[in-house]
C-alpha cells in the first residue's frame, strides 16, 4: 500500500500545466469503496489519508485536510466543482475495490481550471505483494507526469512506511477507529496499532498513532489524565526515536507536555519543531494555537495560527469551533458569536462543544434565554438524550426566572453535580464546577474543584488564564498561586 501512496504522490507534487504554470494546491477526494465488503472501508479512507499526510510535507504544496476532503466521502462529488470550492488546482480522485487478496484501484488527476484529466491509471495488485511494486509503480507516474521525487523525498517516505502488509493494514485500521472518536472506537484504535507494532516493532507511524489516541483519550473518559498522558509521551517519544522527522509525534510531544507537565518552553519547541517537519499539518497549526499560544496568553499570534490550521482545512467542523473559542478567550465577542454562527450553518448537530460553547458565550454577554437552548441542545448530543436534555433546560429556565442569573447559576450548579454523581464515565473534570462556583461568588468552593483539578492534571487548567469564567477570582491570592503552579505568568 505504501507503493500507491508514493506513486500516486509522485502525481500531485509539482504538477505542470501546458503553459508552464505549477499547480501549487491538491484536494484528495476520499476513495470510494466499492468493494461487497464494508469492513474494506478503513482501507479506502487509509489510502485517502496517507496520500494527504505525505502530500503536506512538500514545500510549496498546498494540500487540503483530511477533515476537510472527508466532509465530501459518500456524496457523487465532481472534482473540479470540488476544486473551485476549496480553491485548489487539483483535485485526485480514486476508486479502490478489494477482490480476495488482489486490491484494484483507479486514480485520476483532474486540473481544476480547464476541468481536463492530468493523469489517470488503474493498479492491479496483490495486497500481500504491494511493497515490492513500489519502486514500479513511482516510477511509471514519474515518466508520465515528466516528474521525479528528490532523494529526501524518497528518503522521508521511506521512513515513514513498513515493509510488512499486516502491519500497514492494522496501521490503517487503527487510524480508521481514531477517526470515528468515540469511547469504543479509540479502544479498538489502541488495539490495532498495538498490533501494528507487535508485526513490526520499528513502524513509527504507528507509534505516533497510538500516541494521538492516548493523548485525547482523557477527554473522552477512557483514561484519567494521570493515565493517559505518560502513555502518549512513551509513545511519541518512540516514534521520534524511530524517526525525527514525523511532525504527528512532535505536535503530540507538545500536547503531553503543555497538558500534563505544564512544560511550556518545551511545548512550544515540539510545537515549532512539528510545523518545521510539515508545514502543511494542519493540525500542528491548530494545536500550536489553541492550546500554548491560548494557554500563555498571546492571543494574536494564537488567532493567527488557528487560522493559519484553518486554511489548510477550511471545512474542519472542531478547528471552525474553536477558531470561535480563541476569540471568545481574546474577549473579542462579535467575532466570537459570528464564527460560531457559522459553524453551526456549516452543521448545527456538530459535537466537539460547539452549543456548549455557544451558550457560554452567551451567558458571558447576559443573554441567558439564548443560553439555555443551546445547553439543551449540547445535552442532547452529549448523552443522546432528548428527553432528558429538555427536562434539565426547563429547571434552568424556571430557576431563571424565578430568581434572575443567579437562580440560572445555582440551578446549573446543582444539576451538574447531580450528573457528576451518576455519570458512568470514570474520569470527570473538575474545571466545570470550579467555573460554576465561580460564576456564583462562592470562591473557596470554586477554589477547592480547582485544587482538584490541578490534583487530576485536568486538561482545561490550559485556559485558565484567559477563561472569563474564572474573571471574580483573579484578584484573589490563591488564583495567583495556582497560575504559578502550572507555570503560567500572571
């Protein structure tokens, strides 16, 4: 499978047009599985994705997300209307069909502007044998397209791969199950590349994608942080041991040590280190942005580097969130409130804390009424729940009512700690109700849940010196302290 990837690379990089114009800017349409059998999907989005992270590590190349391209999987899209959508040059598009052991994929490359196909073939092989065409097929697109891969480029992806199929497919796989985020499928995605490792214990990738799954498994409940996060540091670090230049492991590095070590001066050398390797990864840009840069307070260059991330994936439902959120941490609220206007055009049942952030916008303007059916709604789609979601937004509107802010604070207080009690999930945040406590004037309380969270190493300490929720405790000693605590100036 790496074969493909480097062949059909060799077809988006440096693509010339009859004039001599370079196309600068590829999509990759997600491959349409059309084999009988689903359970070849995580074969058709791996090719997709592989494509796409080694497209990004080319200088000059604009290359659109996996986020991004993956809002199109499933619907009949025209490459070039695509293309003028996201304003790229180029749009590859591909098929893939798995029939026993032989993988038959057709690929074809279409120039935006003049709608006329670039390059087009179809690849008969046998999955077990993929490897050993490699250097075939590279050099087939080479010829075709008049373009030849520089040794470093040959180099870099070399390091990147596996030799052994088993390993790539349980590789695959196991960033198929990453993608879905949930609390099931990040399991299964520990599991997988677990596997991929034990086939091949020296395949980076795959410990760099069992670190990207320990790092945010925290915030889905499966590990606590204390867990979690030393999980993700062994992991990246080996990845990196294997190979330097993976920015996925970099930018994963700088989670860990933002998060749990509180290092910032190291965050932001992974950081940095992770953008330098792959300019084009968006994600680097992202997390750059929304966790160091917002974290220490320098919150222009943080709008600048999640706009940056959203360039490169425009069409990202979690970095259009919290693009929102960064304004919203800047204290520029009107543009806060637009973006996530537009997220929610983009998808109004989004997760990823879009309502729930749209409400604390809210609360924070005093436009409690608009509040309250957007906590419904992050309810209903947190717990799938309609039911209950509505019953929790009917006492808060009445508590509202009845008592004014702070009967809508008080009634939010009670109901969360209610749900904190029965909640299944083995680790929750404590950040919540130190915010709530806040909001209310009870500061040794709101103190007390953020000596908690600090305990539990939670992962929204992060925001704590630019989250307006935490405004009635700054001037407060203890607040203070605990800034200094985690490393942050005051």
């Amino acid at each position: 499978m790496a074969a493909l990837v480097v062949a059909l690379l060799a077809a988006g990089v440096y693509v010339m047009r009859s004039r001599g114009q370079v196309i600068d800017s590829v999509a990759v349409l997600p491959f349409v599985n059309v084999s009988a059998d689903p359970n070849t999907e995580y074969l058709s989005d791996g090719i997709t994705e592989s494509i796409i992270n080694n497209l990004s590590q080319f200088p000059g190349l604009r290359v659109m997300a996996r986020s991004t391209v993956f809002r199109y999987k499933g619907k009949e899209a025209d490459p070039q209307k695509v293309g003028q959508e996201l304003h790229v040059g180029a749009v590859l598009a591909g098929r893939l069909q798995q029939r026993g052991d032989t993988l038959i994929v057709q690929a074809e490359l279409v120039d935006v502007d003049k709608g006329a196909q670039l390059w087009g073939d179809q690849y008969n092989r046998k999955l077990a044998d993929v490897f050993a065409v490699q250097q075939e097929i590279s050099q087939q697109i080479s010829e075709k397209l008049r373009v030849r891969l520089t040794g470093e480029d040959k180099t870099r992806l070399a390091k990147r791969g596996t030799t052994n199929p088993e390993a790539y497919q349980l590789y695959l796989q196991g960033q198929y199950e990453w993608n879905k985020r949930t609390p099931e499928s990040l399991k299964k995605s520990i599991a997988c590349f677990q596997r991929a490792i034990e086939k091949d214990p020296a395949y980076a990738l795959a410990y760099a994608g069992l670190a990207n799954v320990y790092v945010i498994s925290g915030g889905y409940g499966i590990f606590a942080p204390k867990d979690c996060f030393p999980r993700a540091k062994a992991a990246a670090t080996k990845a990196l041991e294997l190979d330097d230049t993976l920015a996925e492991a970099h930018a994963t590095l700088g989670d860990e040590k933002a998060e749990f070590e509180h290092d910032w001066s190291g965050a932001e050398k992974e950081y940095r280190q992770a953008i330098e390797r792959n300019p084009g990864y968006a994600n680097a840009h992202y997390f750059y942005g929304y966790l160091y840069l917002v974290a220490v307070g320098r919150m222009d260059e943080a709008i600048a580097e999640v706009k940056k991330a959203l360039e490169l994936d425009p069409l990202s439902l979690i970095i259009n969130t919290n693009l929102g959120h960064t304004y919203y941490f800047a204290r520029q609220y009107d543009k806060a409130l637009e973006q996530y206007r537009k997220t929610v055009e983009m998808d109004p049942n989004f997760g990823g804390g879009l309502r729930w952030k749209l409400a604390t916008l809210y609360e924070q303007l005093g436009r409690y009424e608009e509040a309250i059916p957007e906590h419904q709604k992050n309810f209903a789609v947190r717990w799938g729940s309609s039911a209950e979601a509505a019953a929790m937004a009917a006492e808060v509107r009445k508590a509202y009512l009845q008592s004014g802010p702070k009967g809508y604070w008080q009634r939010r207080l009670e109901l969360a700690i209610q749900r904190q009690r029965r909640s299944p999930e083995p680790y929750q945040s404590a950040m919540d109700l130190a915010g709530l406590y806040s909001r209310l004037g009870d500061k040794d309380k709101a103190f007390e849940w953020l000596e908690k969270a600090y305990q539990d190493v939670d992962e929204d300490l992060l925001i704590l010196k630019v989250d307006p929720m935490f405004d009635p405790l700054r001037s407060d000693s203890r607040f203070q302290d605990l800034l200094r605590r985690i490393g942050l100036p005051p």
